[in-house]
C-alpha cells in the first residue's frame, strides 16, 4: 500500500515538478526564438533543482528510518529517490538540448514545429505527476507511460527519416545537431517512464513496471468477482531465472489472494504446460492456472494460492510432529506418484554433464576449485575436471530401468504441505517431466544440508530427514528392483552439491560441499565391477555437520 508523502516532501516535489516544467518551457521558448533569449538566464537554476533533489532524498531518508522494517515504505521512499532523479535528468537534458540548437542557428533552421510538438508531450508528461503521486492516481501514472510510447514512436519517426536525409550529404551539420536533439528529448521520455514505473511501485508496495503492472491487471481480471483495483503486491521470491513471485492480496486484508508470476515467456509457459501437464498425470498436486498472459518475450502467471507451508520452514521453523508427519507424508505422495507414472523406458539423467555445463559458473565464483593434477608423495590427485570426465564414461554405464514423472527442481521450497488438510502440493513446475526418480531424491537432500541451519539442532534434523528419505528412496529401489540406485544417487549427490557452490559465497559451506562432491565421485570411480553392488552412499559422513 501506499505510504503518503510527508508535508515536506509534498512541498518539495510540487517545487522540483513546476521548475522542471519551466525548464521545458524555457527550451521551447528558446526554440521559438531561434535562440533570441540568452541560456544562461533561462537555464540558471539547474543548481536549484539538483538541491531540491538532495532535499527530497534526505526526507526520505528520514522517513526510512522512522518507517523500520516495513517493505512497503522502503518501495515508496526509493520510488520518491527515483521520481527525482529522473526530474533532474530531464532538466539536465533541456540543457544539452540548447546546446545542440544553438549549432542549427542561422543555418537552414526547419526542425523547430517538430522539435515543439515533442516538447508539449514532455511538459505533459511532468504536469501528472503531482496528481499520480499525491492521490496516489494510478490511471494518472498510466497516463504518463503513455505519453512516453507516442513520445518515442514520434521521436524514432523523426531520427529515421534525418537518419536517410545525411546520406544526401546535404546540411549534414544541421542533420546531426537535430539528431542530437531528438535523442535528448527521446531520453526526457526514457526518464518520463521510469518515473511512472516508480510512481506504480508506490501505488503497488512493490517494484515494478508498466508491463508488469498491465500483466497483473489482466491475470486479476479474470479472478471470480473480477479485479480489486486497490491490490497490494507482497514479495515473496525472486528466482535466479529473473522471475518475481509475489502475493496479491487487497489492501487491508492479510490474505493472499493469488500468486502473481512474472518472468521470461519461455520458462513461465513451459511451467503452465507443464502444470497442465500434471493435472492430467496426477490431479491434485499441481495448483491450478488462474490466468496466462504474455506480451513480447515476457509472461505472466495468475497461480492458486496454495494453503500451507514450504517444507523448507517446516524444517526450519516447524516442530518435530509437524516435520515427521509433513515427512512422512511427503514420502506417501512421491511413492504413489512414482508409482501411478511408471514405464519401462529406460533413462540417463547424466549427472556428470549437467555438472560438467555449471562448471564454468563454479569456477567463477570459486576460482580455487579449478585445481590441476598434482602429485603427493608419489600418488596421483587428478584434477576435479580429470575426475568428471571419467565419472562421465562410466555413467553412461548406469542407465534407470525405468523413469517416473518426477518435479525436476524439488528444492524444499518448492514442496507445500498442508497440515489442516494433511496434504503435499508441488510448485515452480517448468522442469518436471519423465525422468530417473534419484534426481529429485538428490536436489531434495542437498537443499536441505545448504540451508544454513547453523544450530546443533537444526543440523541433526536435517540428517534425520535425509536419511529417512534416503531409506524410502532405497525401500523404493529395492522393491521395483533398481540394481544401480545407489550409484546413481551418489552421482546425482555429487551434481548437487558441486553446482550448488556457484550460488555460496560462504567459503566454508562451498568448500564442505565442493570436497564431498568429490569424495563421492571418487568412491564411485574406485569400485570394482565386483563391488558396485554392495556400494551405498555415506549419507551419515555426507550429510552431517
């Protein structure tokens, strides 16, 4: 929700908004008259402007700190900040502008109508911007979006058809001085529309912009009842793919009514095909599509609101029962689903080249990592990429006898259960798809040890909860007579645990991660044909401190 202006700060922004608007005027006067009036006495008060700026940040900054942990006030105190840095912009590029003009002086002067036309949409544009932001006006913020499309639509026009008239060669001076002034007055429109994506997010209590905001307002639209006009967006993840994920909830009431999704339109559709897709396979697991919408290379997903928590907390902030029965649970659902969705096709998940690709990443982050072969007191260490490329030749030896529809991201975040209703959902569905059943099994453990969960307590219960996934999955095998599950599990382990490192600055969780990646690419390497059967994964050493 919205945080009102301080008095000050109203003040303030009314001054910074009526000089900027002079300055406009003064640039179109100057045009009018061919640079009759003199810059100096038109332009003096860009010292001005820039103090009414620092003026406003410093209220803000005060406000912030009054405000404390709310996230909504910190949106709309860094949306103010914004609003006047794209002010002072502008009136910085009224000034460039009269420079470039001055250059057409007295030659064949024929781009002052246009250049007048553009200049009306600018001073416009910063006549709304009182009103959006007092009355926290979103259809007046909308407004100034689109004033800034026809602005740019105008403006390119206009630097196509000089672009073309240079190749003549003739009055190439005045062709490229007027082209200087287009892309300053384009930038007023670049500035204009930054501000209203900053007047939105104070509208909003979150970040975001005219697209997106026009995306939540399609997605909400098609809700039973119809849209709230007065929504609040609640953050609640942004993911390493670049989508946001927030709670829509109206304002003044605590709950959510939807999750709003948006991100890049291959991945989001690739979700909603593949959340239909579980409809289909598994009903009930999936939460339902309220709304799909996509414009350009962007998407945007209305998902259902799902009751609950993420076994992440659970196993955080949960009790013991609460964590046993979500557990136990958890291990009925994947049984069932693993279950129903088997076929004899046999699959290789490839482990090793999944790490092999995320390597590069690794290393950027962890330069240390990338070690050479080397030699101690007469024995051989290969380098890690030595060790995967070996790991890879024999992976390909240790195919799944058969696949199951499995989740493909099953972090612990991404698991809902419910105790009300002792139930387990799935979300952030986009990789799931007919696969070896281990590669859930070893992105689940492995989330859970990089937690972070520092205490002697919540240590041990992550190593319970591993291990007694780790027993259903073995139970699974043993029943469904999967000869290589182990082998296959420490491979997918050893995946996990080293590309995880690319997202850990902390250097020693990197490290207790990257080395046990090894050591179990390494137990692997060094079994006889013989002894891969007796073979099972550390889970004790892996998982414990």
């Amino acid at each position: 929700m919205s945080i009102q202006l301080a008095k000050s700060q109203s003040n303030n922004l009314c001054f910074l908004i009526v000089e900027v608007g002079t300055q406009i005027a003064n640039l179109q006067n100057y045009i009018a008259n061919a640079g009759a009036s003199a810059i100096n006495g038109s332009f003096d008060r860009i010292g001005y402007i820039h103090n009414l700026k620092i003026r406003l940040h410093n209220d803000s900054y005060q406000q912030r700190l009054k405000a404390g942990d709310n996230e909504s006030a910190a949106v709309g105190f860094r949306a103010i900040n914004s609003i006047t840095n794209n002010l002072e912009r502008i009136a910085e590029l009224c000034l460039d502008c009269t420079h470039h003009v001055t250059d057409l002086l007295g030659n064949d002067y024929e781009f002052g109508n246009e250049y007048e036309k553009l200049l009306d949409r600018v001073a416009l544009g910063i006549s709304l911007i009182e009103r959006a932001n007092q009355d926290n006006n979103t259809q007046q913020a909308l407004k100034i979006a689109d004033i800034q499309q026809k602005l740019s639509t105008h403006c390119e026009q206009l630097i196509n058809q000089y672009s073309k008239a240079l190749k003549t060669k003739k009055h190439t001076d005045d062709l490229i001085a007027a082209l200087f002034v287009l892309k300053s007055i384009k930038s007023m429109g670049d500035a204009l529309l930054k501000i209203c994506n900053a007047t939105l997010s104070r509208h909003i209590g979150q970040t975001i912009n005219v697209d997106r905001y026009h995306s939540l307002s399609r997605c909400v639209d098609h809700l039973q009842n119809g849209a709230s006009k007065n929504l609040v967006l609640d953050t609640i993840a942004e993911t390493r793919s670049g989508s946001a994920i927030s709670g829509v909830s109206e304002a003044n009431k605590e709950d959510i009514i939807a999750i709003f999704k948006e991100g890049k339109k291959q991945k989001l559709k690739e979700e909603c095909q593949s959340v239909e897709r579980w409809h289909e396979i598994y009903p009930g697991i999936a939460p339902r599509i309220l709304s799909y919408q996509k414009k350009g290379q962007s998407a945007a997903l209305l998902i259902e609101h799902l009751a609950g928590n993420t076994f992440e907390n659970i196993l955080l902030q949960g009790s013991d029962k609460l964590q046993k029965k979500s557990l136990k649970q958890l291990s009925l659902k994947l049984s069932d689903i693993w279950q129903k969705t088997k076929n004899k096709k046999t699959v290789n998940a490839q482990y090793i080249q999944q790490l092999q690709k995320r390597m590069p990443d690794v290393y950027a982050i962890h330069p240390s990592f990338q070690q050479q072969h080397s030699h101690i007191a007469g024995i051989n260490i290969p380098s890690f990429s030595e060790l995967l490329q070996q790991a890879y030749k024999l992976e390909k030896t240790l195919s799944a006898p058969f696949s199951v529809y499995i989740h493909g991201d099953f972090n612990t975040d991404n698991i809902i259960y419910d105790p009300q209703q002792n139930k387990i959902n799935f979300i952030d569905l986009h990789r799931s798809g007919y696969m070896d059943y281990v590669q859930d099994i070893s992105v689940f453990m492995v989330s859970n040890y990089r937690l972070k969960a520092l205490n002697q307590t919540h240590r041990q219960r992550v190593l319970q909860v591993n291990l007694a996934i780790y027993q259903f999955a073995a139970e699974f095998a043993r029943q469904n007579k999967d000869d290589t599950f182990e082998l296959r599990l420490a491979l997918g382990l050893a995946r996990s645990l080293a590309s995880s490192t690319r997202f850990t600055l902390d250097k020693t969780l990197a490290k207790a991660m990257f080395y046990r990646s090894r050591l179990l690419i390494e137990q692997v390497l060094n079994l006889s044909t013989k002894r891969r059967a007796d073979y099972r994964v550390p889970i004790k050493e892996i998982f414990v401190g």
